[in-house]
C-alpha cells in the first residue's frame, strides 16, 4: 500500500479555509478518485509541532492506494479537478510526499 501525503507549509500572510478543505474538497477527492481505487482519506488540520510550537504545516491529506499504478491511473483521471479546486481554499503550493506503508 502507498501513502500520498499532501502538506501545506505554514507561511506568513497565507490563506487556508479548513472548513472548505474538509467539507469540499475532501468530498470533492472521494468523487474523483474513490472508483479509480482510493482506498482512504484522511485529512488533517495541524495544531502544534512537538514542542507546542507553532506547526511546520498548517494543513495535510493522507491519500491511500494499493500501488503507484493505481495512484498514477486515480490522478491522470481526476487530478485536474483537485487542482483547479485549491483556489478555493488555499493560496499555499503543496508539498507532496508519496511513501510505501511498511507497517
């Protein structure tokens, strides 16, 4: 199983409407990608880093596919809509971060 985590940095002066991103655009992904093999969502809003600091992220989505393969076919299908979607909630470019789940 792959895990793609898309992080947005915290950044001065940046825009981020959580309630959007979690009500819209999280169903906005199961729409687009559920029948191209998502297997799960997860979405998170940040609150501190480790020391009660102000966190590194202000927002992240952990997207779950069995293989790249399906990851690959899910976003060639529907990740033009995700895309064109950020601008109703975020000013913020993305870090992207795909991992293989080991355990």
């Amino acid at each position: 199983m792959i895990r793609i985590t898309v992080s947005y940095p915290a950044q001065d002066n940046a825009r981020f409407d959580h309630s959007y991103y979690q009500q819209q655009h999280a169903q906005l992904i199961h729409q687009q990608l559920d029948a191209h093999g998502l297997l799960k969502l997860e979405v998170d809003q940040c609150l501190a880093d480790g020391a009660g600091q102000a966190p590194q992220f202000v927002a992240s989505a952990h997207l779950f596919f069995a293989d790249m393969a399906q990851f690959q076919a899910a976003f060639a299908a529907g990740g033009q809509a995700l895309n064109e979607d950020m601008a109703n909630y975020t000013d913020i470019t993305p870090v992207v971060t795909i991992s293989q789940v080991v355990a």
